[in-house]
C-alpha cells in the first residue's frame, strides 16, 4: 500500500506570499492532520479534517487554513507568509475508525520543507 | 506549557546493550500514547503504541512501558542497533472525549547507538 505523499517537496517563497501545500494519505484512510515541524517548537499540531470537515485546530493564527476533498485528499494553505513560518510541513493520515486502536496510529508522509525569505 | 517533555535530548548506548528512552506528561486527560522514530529528512515513523489501559505493549525488540499514577512512559529497545540512531518522539492523545486526530509531541531524543 502507498504511503502518505506530499508536494512540493522543497518550497522557497518571499515574505507576503501565498503557498499551497498538498496531502494524499494512504488510501482508504479518512483523517488527515497537519503539523508544522521547527527546531525551536518542535512538532506542532496545525489542524485535522475528517470527512471534508475540519474537526480539531491547533493554535495557529488565521492565515494557516485547509480543506479536504471527498477523496480524502486534503491541501493546506498559509497566507501572507512571515520568516517565521519557514519549517518543515508534515502531513498523516489515519484511518479513524471508530473504536479501536487504529482510531490513534497516524502515519506521516515525508514533509514539504517551505523556506520564507 | 508543555504537556509532553523528554527531557534527555540526546541518548548515547553501545551497540547490543539496552536504550531507554523516557516521556513524561501533565494531562491526565490523554488515554494513548506513541513512540515514533525520525531520521532526517523524513516524516516520522510510527513504532508502538499503547493504551491507557495497559501497562506495557511489546513489539519485537521495543516495548513501551506506562506508568499512569506517575504519568510516565518509557521505551525499551533491546538489542540496541546502530540502524536504531534517529530521534525518537513520544506522542500523546485524549482521543475519547477529545480529537483522535491531534497528537500532542514532546520535543525528541536524539539516540546514537555506537558499534
């Protein structure tokens, strides 16, 4: 079974840009979460969508959003962006089952590494 | 303020012997935890698991051990493997009553195991 994917991979942007980062997670998985990796916060949770619907956020201002589609694909996307959000994005995906250990196992994709100069 | 902590940053063991990795939280809320492991450069890497509701979970050569009362967990790798050198994260989850989907991380250890 395929992995958690992510693209780009790599991602240079300029400070007041825009940029869209994109998840597919390992099919016949439902959740999707996003978190943002820096050295100094370590793994910080960003947001979680289940179904289309966003069902938990971490604390992260209102330029950080998302959505999911009905393939359970989902794309996170960071506005204006600031020196300080230059981290590595990871993606996981779970499948959310409900009742049982799977219900909490997620599985990352490689990350999209997003540098802000 | 952080509900998850490893406090050792880094761990250094000899190949063969035993590494021990330690987590401590503060939510008494959280009903399952993680171990993954991270290599550079890559997303993290699931390992084990456990609930609540157990003591301890084996898997091949790591076990995770749970002390609720003291709100600790440990992770047990023997033999130790110098493919085994990553940084190894805990995660915790308050999926009943909470979101499954929000793991709460502690910040890493960095485990060299030297051959």
């Amino acid at each position: 079974k395929a992995g958690v994917t992510q693209t780009p991979r790599y991602l240079i942007k300029t400070r007041g840009q825009q940029v869209t980062l994109s998840c597919s997670p390992i099919s016949g998985h439902r959740s999707v979460s996003w978190y943002q990796q820096t050295p100094g916060q370590g793994l910080q949770f960003l947001f979680e969508y289940f179904s289309e619907t966003q069902r938990n956020k971490g604390n992260f201002p209102g330029r950080f959003s998302g959505r999911q589609f009905s393939n359970s694909r989902s794309e996170m996307n960071v506005s204006t962006l600031e020196l300080g959000d230059s981290a590595l994005y990871l993606c996981a995906s779970s499948l959310a089952a409900s009742g049982g250990l799977l219900l909490y196992e997620q599985y990352f994709g490689p990350g999209t590494r997003l540098t802000v100069t | 303020d952080q509900q998850v902590k490893q406090n050792s940053p880094s761990l250094s063991v000899q190949e063969g012997r035993i590494s021990i990795l330690n987590c401590d939280y503060t939510n008494s809320m959280f009903d399952y935890f993680l171990w993954y492991k991270k290599y550079p450069a890559e997303g993290p890497t699931f390992l084990i698991s456990i609930s609540s509701i157990k003591d301890k979970n084996e898997d091949g050569r790591f076990t995770v051990f749970l002390n609720k009362s003291a709100k600790h967990l440990s992770l047990h790798i023997v033999p130790s493997q110098p493919g085994d050198s990553a940084v190894y994260f805990c995660a915790a989850s308050a999926g009943y009553g909470g979101s499954q989907g929000n793991l709460i991380f502690g910040k890493g250890t960095k485990l060299s195991v030297k051959p």
